[in-house]
C-alpha cells in the first residue's frame, strides 16, 4: 500500500502527518510506504491512499482516496480515519 501525505508546501505539516500516520501504522501492523508531498506535486505521485485535511482534499482532484484529518498529531483521530476508510475500500 502506497500513502501520500499532502500539505500546501510538502515540508512541514505534512512531513508531521507522515510521522504520525507512520507511528499509526505501525501500531496497527499494517504494512505501507508513506511518503509526503506538496499539493501541486500531488497528482503526478502514485498512491493508493492521500492522507490531508479537508482544505487539500477539496484541492485534490483525482479519483485516489482520500482519508481526511484535521489534527495531524492526533494518533486517534488519524487511527479511526484510517481504519475507516480501509475498511469502507476492502
């Protein structure tokens, strides 16, 4: 499983979302490859899932999943998003 991590430059907040989804993930004991970018770059990435906050996510306009959080160091919010969305695709 492929996981891009979005933010509008594609160095902090979502360089923070990725260390967290992987932390998550982890935890989970789910096996994936979680790399983060910037919004312009995000529709010539491959990915399985795009992990963002509403505000991208509206941005992003492609048919690749897309699991949306807010709070990009809530470890639960970002596990029950997760596990829905997998669960919903499944």
């Amino acid at each position: 499983m492929e996981m891009l991590c979005v933010c509008g430059l594609g160095q902090g907040s979502s360089l923070i979302l990725r260390m967290t989804v992987e932390e998550v993930l982890k935890e989970l004991g789910i096996k994936a490859n979680v790399d983060n970018t910037d919004l312009s770059s995000v529709s010539y990435m491959r990915a399985d899932y795009i992990v963002t906050n509403k505000v991208f996510g509206d941005q992003i306009h492609n048919t690749v999943p897309k699991i949306i959080v807010e709070n990009y160091f809530d470890k639960d919010e970002i596990r029950k998003a997760i596990l829905q969305h997998i669960k919903k695709e499944d």
